[in-house]
C-alpha cells in the first residue's frame, strides 16, 4: 500500500546496550530508549512555557496497554519487553518531530504534542490506539487477542497550566476512559488501523 510505514523494530533500537553506547541511559529508559519521566517532566515544562509565550495550546495524552500484566504471565517476560519496545516504535512512527514521548513506567506511556488545539486530541489518540494494535499484530500470535489502550487526555492551558495539573487531568480522563471499557467489554473493537508518519 502506498505510502505505508511498518514499525517493526530495528534489531538494536532501544536497547541496553545501545543506550550505553550511544550515552542516552542518563535520559531514556533503557528497555524502550523512550525519554525517562523525570527528563519528560522538565522537557514538557519547557514545552508549556513555550506555548505560554506562543499563545499556542497543547495536548499530553497517558496511555496504558490493556491486560498487560495478564499478557507478562501468559507469553513470558522476554516477549511481554519485546511487546514494550515495539510499542515504543510505532508511536515514534506516529508523533511529529518536536512532539515528546516517555514511558513513564510499566506499561505506561505519555505523549506531549505542543502547538496543537483540543479538538485533534481524539485524532491524536486514535493514531495511538492504531499504533498499539500494529505493535499487537508485529510481535504477539496470530491467534493472540488484539493488543489495545486506555487512554487519558488533557489540554493546555484549559487543563491547566503546568506539567502536574495537566498530568492530574489526564490520569483522571485515563481512569474514566477504564471504567467505560469495563462497562462496554462485551462491545467488539473496531478493526486495526494502518499507521502513518504525519
């Protein structure tokens, strides 16, 4: 398909080693090579006093993988990182140059998309969404359940105005988004979507 582009991870991306290597363990987390949260923290503070100055609005949306504790038992803990770090791929596949993207922990991830207005947030989160399932289809079986998020989103300045109100917010959107999953399990899931570089 034209204009197409696969995540599969690139054999040393985001490795120990790797980050050793290159001197980034004191900023990435060094199973996916994503920004750490502390160095997430003070980049996207830095970010916000940018668009304060801009007059320009933002996005930070937290994800969370669905049933990722139940999948570390079932396929083991070398295929469950394997999962992590394919993740890490495709949502750098998905975000713009300038965006900032951490995993904050587990299976966590957030997402900071400076300059952009509140109503692509729901586009923003559906790239995610995609670009989990992609990660799902590359590294587990065929006859595994699909691999799909929660996610919470909140936006600057009407969030909030610093990186804690903002997180505060999406950690609340995030837990809403759970509960609605829960109520809507029996639903089916729409169909995977192809994930592209915008």
């Amino acid at each position: 398909v034209t204009g197409v582009q696969t995540c599969a991870l690139p054999i040393y991306a985001g490795t120990r080693a790797n980050a050793i290597v290159t001197g980034e363990w004191r900023e990435t987390d060094l199973l996916t090579g994503l920004l750490n949260p502390d160095v997430f923290f003070t980049r996207v503070s830095s970010a916000l006093e940018h668009c304060r100055i801009a007059n320009q609005t933002a996005i930070l949306i937290v994800c969370d993988l669905d049933g990722f504790a139940a999948l570390n038992q079932n396929v083991g803990l070398v295929d469950a990182n394997h999962l992590l770090r394919q993740v890490a791929e495709c949502f750098r596949l998905t975000v713009r140059e300038g965006d900032v993207l951490s995993r904050l922990g587990g299976d966590e991830f957030g997402i900071f998309f400076p300059g952009l207005p509140p109503e692509i947030a729901e586009t923003r989160a559906r790239d995610l969404r995609a670009a989990v399932r992609e990660a799902g289809l590359l590294v587990l079986q065929e006859d595994s359940p699909q691999m799909t998020a929660c996610l919470g989103i909140s936006s600057f300045p009407a969030d909030g105005h610093s990186i804690d109100a903002l997180l505060t917010a999406a950690n609340a959107s995030l837990a809403a988004a759970k509960r609605e999953r829960q109520d809507n399990a029996a639903k089916p899931i729409p169909s995977v979507l192809v994930v592209t570089r915008n």
